[in-house]
C-alpha cells in the first residue's frame, strides 16, 4: 500500500499548477513541506529552478525521496537551494533513510533528526533549528563587487530582505540553540565532541564560523580571513597534537600553529618513548578526525591531560571537533 499509494498519485499536477500559479504573483521567498507536502514542495523547488526563478530557500519535514511520485524526475544534479530536512527517528511513516535520500538532491543540505513520530516538530529546541537554518539565510554575504546580499535568491516580486517577521516569531520559542548539520558532519566519528565543546562555552566570550572542510593550520587561516575575522595569524592558530607516553598516558599537546614541537624537551619530561597518535587514535581518543581537534581535552571522550604552551596568544582560534567549524 505504501509504494502503490505514493508512486500513483492523485492531483499531483494539479497541485503543482495550483501552487506555481499562486508563487507566480509573488511575495513568496520559500516554501515548507510535511510528508507529501515535501514531496510536493521538492517539484515546486524543481520546476522553479527550471525558471530560472529558485526559492531561497526550503524546508521539508518527514520528507521522502523514495518512491517518487510516477512522472516525477529530480534534477541530475543536486540543486543548488539552501535547505533544511527533518525527520523524527520514531517516524513509523517515512523511515529516515529516504528523508536523507531527499537531502541528496540538494546541494550542501542541513539535516536534523528530532525524537518524535511522524510529526511537525514543535518542541522549543527543534524549532531553534528551524531558526537557526532562516538566521543563516538571511546573513549578509559579500558579492564580488562589494556590495552585500542575503544568503539566497529573491523570488519573483520579493526583494530579498530576511525574514524578519518570521524570525521574530519562532524567538517565542526559548531553548538552548541547537545546530542542524551538514550530512558529512554527521558521518563517523560524529559531532559529540563538538557539542561537548560548545556545552563548555557556554557563557564564555567566543565567536564561531561555518566554512568548508579544512585540515591544515594554513587552510584554517584563509577560511578565518575569508570568513570576516580578523587579526587571524598562523600563531594566533591553536594547532592540538595528541600523543602517547611510554606509560600509556594521552597527552595533549597545544602550541601555536606557527611554532614547532621540541620532542627533545617532551620525551625529557614524559618518557623517550613519546610518540604522536596515529589517526585511527586520534579518533578513538578525541572523536574527532585529525585536524579538527580542540585544545580542550574536557571535550573528549576518552581522558587525556593537556600540556600548553606559555607563548599562546590571549585569544585563540581552532577547529572545534569538526574540519568545517
């Protein structure tokens, strides 16, 4: 019952018609799809985009890329609309793993698993995500002539301004703000050391930044710059290094990026056996992949003391459990 009902549908296209011809007298900036209204809101994404004429942006919510509706074809490509998909890990309807078959057919998409069925979550915490998803959209980005736009493409008839009125709404929800993820983020090892790291700060004075996926100190310096921050240096870099003694302690190690490590003073301290961890323990210890570590072992899973180094600038900047924050 479940393929037959979805991949024979009634009223597809008339309801894609319906809904094209009322996006055609503007004042539309996005589109929210829940269960076949996702897949609905997928085709409008499509046929749009075949216009010339993308929404900003979408979100879809227990949405399914498989089956697809009969008469239906996706782009070959991923479409190049920011969005957001959620789904519930109890959803007895639509198994998550087509939800994220859905998030494929969008470039760069950003995922969230909330603990509910088949639902329009509404918890304070899931609509943060939700929130978080249109803040990001909205924030200014620079265009190659200086000037600034918001983070998507206007709709027909809408000047491309945030969607204030909406922000302001979902603010009513007050909860500690979660993050959606990028699939690959999700991948192993996974983001619990990143959101152990941000469990820590919370209060503290720091800014954050997404960016693409980066592992060297130098790629983090461009991407920092490129990002907006400044004062950003190769030392102002926290570059972590685990390591192993002869005892079988894990060490931490934090020096600036720029400088090196003395092992001839290191194995004078812990052993002449010291070693650098390989990446599978770096992994193990850490649950992070190697160059996305934190000077903050309090974050790992596995313990591990830290040793710093005095000529550590007053503010740092490093990669926080994640290549790409």
């Amino acid at each position: 019952p479940f393929v037959s009902f979805f991949c024979q549908p009634v009223g597809l296209d008339e309801s894609l018609a319906m809904v094209m011809n009322e996006w055609s007298k503007g004042g539309y900036d996005a589109i929210l799809g829940f269960s076949q209204g996702a897949i609905l809101a997928a085709a409008l994404c499509t046929r749009l985009l075949e216009k010339g004429q993308p929404p900003r942006f979408a979100i879809f919510l227990s949405g399914f890329g498989k089956p697809k509706p009969a008469g239906f074809t996706f782009p070959e490509s991923p479409m190049p609309i920011p969005s957001l998909h959620m789904w519930g890990d109890a959803d007895e309807h639509i198994p998550s793993w087509t939800s994220k078959v859905l998030a494929e057919r969008f470039d760069n998409p950003q995922v969230h698993a909330h603990a509910g069925h088949h639902i329009v979550p509404q918890k304070a915490a899931d609509v943060n995500i939700i929130l978080s998803f249109i803040e990001m959209i909205g924030q200014p980005k620079a265009t190659s002539n200086g000037i600034t736009k918001t983070g998507g493409p206007a709709s027909p008839g809408y000047p491309g301004i945030p969607c204030d009125e909406l922000v302001v709404a979902l603010r009513r929800y007050s909860a500690p703000r979660q993050t959606a993820y990028a699939m690959e983020e999700l991948e192993h090892p996974g983001t619990g050391t990143y959101e152990r790291l941000v469990a820590l700060l919370l209060g503290k004075d720091y800014a954050s930044m997404s960016h693409g996926a980066c592992r060297t100190s130098e790629d983090a310096v461009r991407v920092r710059l490129a990002g907006g921050w400044q004062d950003v240096t190769l030392h102002s870099g926290a570059k972590a290094m685990l390591l192993r003694t002869p005892t079988a302690q894990w060490l931490l190690a934090v020096l600036p990026a720029d400088a090196k490590l003395s092992w001839k003073k290191l194995r004078a301290m812990h052993g002449k056996g010291t070693r650098i961890a390989t990446e599978e323990e770096v992994v193990e210890v850490t649950g992070c992949l190697p160059g996305a570590v934190p000077p903050m072992a309090a974050a790992f899973p596995r313990q591990a003391a830290v040793v710093a180094d005095v000529t550590l600038p007053e503010v740092i900047n490093f990669n926080c459990g994640l290549r790409t924050r």
